[in-house]
C-alpha cells in the first residue's frame, strides 16, 4: 500500500470520527414521554396535599423542572420541586444562624431516580441543615424539623422516600460575596444581575425578617431571591434530576450583619453535586462560574 493511501484511509477514518463526534454533540435530546411522569406526579400531589392541609404550613412555589427544561429545549428526567414553609420554625433556625435562609423555606423534591427508574421524593434532613449552618444541639428543633417533614410525607410509601447518603458538605459549599453597599442598593444590584439574562426566570422572593416578626422574632434585613434558568438548568441536571432539590432553582440570599454590613450568599453548585454524588458536568461548571463572576460584577463600587 502506497504512503498516499494510507493517508488517504487515516484521512477518511479521522473525519469519520470527528463527524461522530459532531453528531453526538448537536443530537436532540430525546423528549419524555409522558407516562414517565404518571408516578412522580402522584407523589408531588400528595406533598401539595399535605401541605395545604396543616394550617401551620404555607406553599411559596413549586417549580417542574422537567417541564421547564423541555420547553426550553432541554429535556430532562421527571424532577418536579415543592418549597414550601413552616415560618415559625424557620424564624426559630434564623434567630439562630441567617444564613441557614439559604436552606429555607424547607424544600422537597418528586422525581425519577435514576438508579430504579421509579418515582421518588428527597428532601434535606434536618442533621444537613445544622452541620452545614453550625447549629447547635437543640432537641426542640429538631423535633420540630422532623415532624413538619412527618406530616409532610404522610401517604409516602416508605419505599419511595430517599435520603442523600451524605450530610457532609465541603466547607459549607457556599459563597458569601461582601457587598460596598446597602441593603436595597445591593438588591437593585442583583436583581438587574438576575434579569440580564435572557434566559432567567425569576421564582419570587423570601422577606424572612418580615415573616419571623410576624412569629415575635426580630431579624436583620434577611431576603431570599429565587430564580433560575430552565434551559441551562435541564442541560445540568439531565443525568442528575436530585439537584433539582438544591441546586436549581438557584437560591440568593441577602443579608446584613449586626454591624450593618451587607453581604449575598448563595451555593456553590460543585459542592451541593459532590455532596449528592452525581456529576458536576460541564454545564453546572458554566453555570457556576456565571453566578459568582455575574454577581462579583454586579457589586463593583
């Protein structure tokens, strides 16, 4: 064989691959078919249920994010979030640590593990929320923690409810941005940040120092802004429906310290995949690094 057709052979076996390469790349993910939700849309209306039969307990939002995603042009595995609330307790969390906000209102989500191909819920323990949030030993807390989510997941069977098989995080997993400003010039800030993006929506907002006043618990100005974006997001958690529970929507907290200081806290995702087990892929990288180089811009003097 001549030295012009073996590079005429690897000439055709490398385009050959590069064009499988392209193909796999620009493929359009395959669309979910509907039976797949049957199973976890029972169980997230039996959560709705739940809630909105104790008085004691409030609904905020529920964000389908397969739905979502599939609008957007990103499907995704069934992964459908209930944040919901339970103000007193959380006043009494807040009063101790502020920035546990960033894990409240309480949180849990229905989806399609991906281990079983069944229907599932997950939710945070409340051993999670106080390592991570530096809370100290407190057995009215935690009782009060694991009877909301009791009451919650009444008509769960037991079989269908996960726990993550970590409540560690790494350093906390959080980023806490300084701000130069105030507080509301620092929430104009962000917002415009947020609302930039073509692709963002904007999930409603948490005032936590006015809901724990309502409950006789002062706090400093503490507000919650929820937000997220369907398309990158369902690209994200494509092979990780449980960072639906966490990661997205995403969660920016605001607050101010007792010598007025203000700062944004928000997750740093890579953490909350690590801490879950699933991948940290190329998507959540990008959307990662865009939250803190967007939000570090956002708070230049």
């Amino acid at each position: 064989m001549t030295n012009q057709s073996l590079f005429n052979l690897t000439f055709i076996a490398l385009a050959a691959s590069v064009a499988g390469i392209l193909l796999i790349a620009f493929r359009k993910p395959k669309s979910i078919v509907a039976s797949r939700y049957v199973e976890p849309d029972r169980l997230f209306q039996v959560l709705v249920a739940n809630v909105r039969g104790h008085t004691e307990f409030e609904v905020i939002v529920d964000i389908d994010h397969s739905r979502l995603g599939a609008q957007a042009g990103s499907p995704m595995p069934p992964s459908h979030v209930l944040i919901w609330s339970d103000p007193r307790l959380e006043a009494d969390i807040l009063s101790i640590n502020p920035v546990a906000a960033v894990d409240l209102p309480m949180r849990i989500l229905a989806y399609e593990d991906q281990a079983t191909g069944r229907a599932a819920v997950i939710y945070n323990s409340y051993e999670f929320v106080a390592r991570r949030h530096s809370l100290p030993e407190d057995s009215l807390l935690r009782e009060g923690y694991e009877s909301a989510v009791s009451k919650l997941t009444q008509g769960i069977p037991d079989v269908a409810i996960m726990m993550f098989d970590s409540d560690d995080m790494p350093d906390t997993g959080l980023v806490t941005l300084k701000s130069p400003h105030d507080f509301e010039t620092t929430k104009k800030r962000i917002q415009s940040a947020i609302h930039a993006r073509s692709d963002t929506v904007d999930f409603g907002e948490v005032d936590f120092a006015a809901r724990s006043k309502a409950h006789g618990i002062e706090l400093r100005s503490l507000q919650l802004i929820l937000f997220g974006g369907p398309g990158p997001g369902g690209k994200a958690m494509a092979s990780a429906p449980t960072l639906g529970l966490d990661a997205f929507c995403q969660k920016l907290l605001i607050w101010q310290d007792k010598d007025g200081t203000v700062y944004v806290t928000f997750n740093n995702l890579l953490a909350l995949a690590e801490r879950q087990g699933v991948s940290g892929g190329l998507p959540l990288r990008v959307i990662n690094r865009r939250l803190k180089e967007g939000f570090s811009r956002a708070l230049e003097p």
